[in-house]
C-alpha cells in the first residue's frame, strides 16, 4: 500500500515522521495499551469492533500520550522552569505526571467545578493545582499569568503539534494490533486525539476512514464540518464532560480535509454504551470514552448505507476517570 504523500508537515505541522519519533521519545514511559474484542458487541453492531483501551493507560487516559511527548521534547532550559497547562480533566493529570516524571513543576490550572477524580488525579501526581472560574477566558488569563510569573512552557490541552504528535500514536499502535481495520471512530472535542489518528492512520492507510463521534449537546465539529469552517457554541451541556472544548486553528484544518464524517448522539446513547463497556467488556469508561461505542451502535450509523463497508472498526475509549462514589453508596447503602 502507497504511502498518503499529501500528509506533510507543511500543510499540517504534523507528519507521520513526527508521530514515529514520537512514538520512540514516549516509549519508556507510557504503556502499549491492549485492544479488547467481544463477540456480543459484533453481534450488536453487526461487525467486528476492536477497542482500543486507553482507559488502561498511565493517568487513565490517552492524555499521557501526548504530554508525554512534549515535556520530553523539551530542552533543559525549558524543562527546568516547568510547564504550565488548563484543563479541566485528563490533560491536567497527564500533564502532572509527565511532568513529575522528568522532575519539573507542573502549574495546573484547573475550573472550579472540575469533577472530584480528576482533581485528586493531578494531586496524585504532584501537580501545583490553581483554581479558575469555569470559563475558557478564564482558565486561558490565568494560564498566561502563571506563564509571565515563572516561565513555565505552556502545554496547550491539543492545540500544540507536540501534542498531536502524541496523540497520533494511538493509531500505530491500533494499526499494528489489528492491521485489518478499515474504520477508526474516535471522541472529538478540541481534536488533538483524532487529529494524531487521522494523521497517522491515512498516512499508513489512505483508503481507511475516519470517523468522529460527538455528543448532541456538544456538536461544535459537526456544525463546523457541515460549515467549512469553525463554529464555537455559546454553550454545552452534555454528560460527556471531556467533549466540550472547540477546534483549535491546527486541529480544524485536520478534521476538514482528513476526518470522512461526524456521528453526533444523545446522552442517553452514551450511558447505554457506557454499561455495555462495564457488562460486557469489563471496562471502566467515562462518559467521553464510551462514546465511540455508542456511535457505532447508533441509528445514524447503522442504517446508513455510507458505512455499509465499514466491517472491521477500531473504536478508541479514550479514557475511563469518573467519579464512582455514587456507584459504591449504592452498594453499600451509606
């Protein structure tokens, strides 16, 4: 199979020569995650899935990835002043162990109503955690403040090629594990994720498709996609709480060209598949995670004719950090 030669680091910023060397640089640390199949879930798709399990990666999230690459991409100049980064969630703690690893300081800004887990993560992880209002402008402001007070590099949550970089691991791996996979369904939200896997997967394979999958209330890439160009929504609401970021100016030109479609679906359809990851797969997945699932079990998906030769999907869980209180009070009744 010819390489995909229209993938280079001139029209994107990112190649799949800067994933490989991303893949080498990340290597020590993070784990090969595994790649999961069940004969119940084919049977319910009516294909052959093959789960990507980065629920089961250092930090519990893909977000290691990533990180991972840019920390250790930088020189020691950089590194000694630390990193600074927003977010509210996996990136955060992904960030904080990346950064505890090559023993820097990590800034850690984080919004106020951020869920429990993901602020003990970064906690775990030696984070110096800065509380913000939830508001992008917000948690952007006092990035930049820490940033002029220390000079600590920003690591951007996906707007950053080093991350992307990372990010487009996942898809050598998945490739390499499961090489008769002719559809990839990945979460979006800011799109560093399917941004990495787009790139590196239509460089290995131009023929194979795809696709991202979106929650209703979130559906910011859908609007842009059918637009030609990014649209921001005022407000989300979704119980996909990792999914509610915009396209960034390196990951909308990506998406554009290189991501075939966008498969929104409700919330309920997301809690349907979260179940289905915990019964039948074992897994544990948060609500951004369980999504790929639910779109390939959707009636968008299912009963349209485009997606009839999609017969082996790769589906990555993305991440599986959620707050279980409420699940061990029903158990145990306090």
């Amino acid at each position: 199979m010819e390489p995909n030669s229209e993938i280079t680091k001139e029209k994107y910023g990112v190649d799949i020569s800067s994933i490989r060397e991303a893949q080498v640089r990340i290597d020590p640390y993070i784990k090969k995650t595994p790649v999961f199949t069940s004969g119940t879930l084919n049977d319910m798709s009516r294909r052959k899935l093959f789960f990507k399990c980065e629920s089961f990666q250092k930090g519990g999230a893909f977000k290691f990835r990533g990180a991972c690459n840019a920390i250790f991409s930088l020189n020691k100049d950089q590194a000694d002043k630390g990193v600074v980064t927003h977010s509210s969630g996996n990136h955060a703690a992904a960030v904080a162990l990346a950064a505890d690893l090559r023993h820097i300081p990590a800034y850690v800004v984080i919004p106020n109503n951020a869920p429990n887990c993901k602020i003990q993560n970064v906690i775990r992880y030696s984070g110096h955690i800065i509380y913000s209002q939830p508001a992008l402008q917000s948690r952007e402001s006092t990035a930049t403040k820490i940033v002029q007070e220390t000079g600590a590099v920003l690591i951007h949550p996906y707007n950053d090629v080093r991350i992307i970089s990372g990010q487009g691991t996942i898809a050598l791996e998945l490739l390499e594990q499961a090489p008769k996979i002719d559809t990839i369904i990945v979460p979006i939200s800011g799109g560093g994720l399917i941004s990495g896997v787009a790139l590196a997967a239509k460089s290995i394979n131009p023929s194979i498709r795809i696709v991202a999958a979106e929650p209703c209330g979130a559906n910011d890439a859908a609007l842009s996609k059918a637009a030609g160009e990014i649209v921001t929504l005022p407000e989300t609401n979704t119980i996909a709480d990792g999914l509610q970021a915009s396209l960034g100016s390196l990951t909308w030109p990506v998406i554009r060209d290189l991501v075939d479609a966008v498969i929104t679906v409700e919330d309920q359809e997301i809690v349907e598949a979260m179940k289905l990851c915990y019964e039948v797969l074992k897994v544990v997945v948060e609500p951004s995670g369980a999504i790929g699932l639910a779109a390939v079990l959707s009636d968008s998906f299912q009963n349209n004719p485009a997606w009839k030769d999609s017969n082996h999907i790769g589906i990555v869980l993305s991440g599986g950090n959620l707050d279980l209180g409420v699940l061990w009070d029903s158990i145990f009744g306090s």
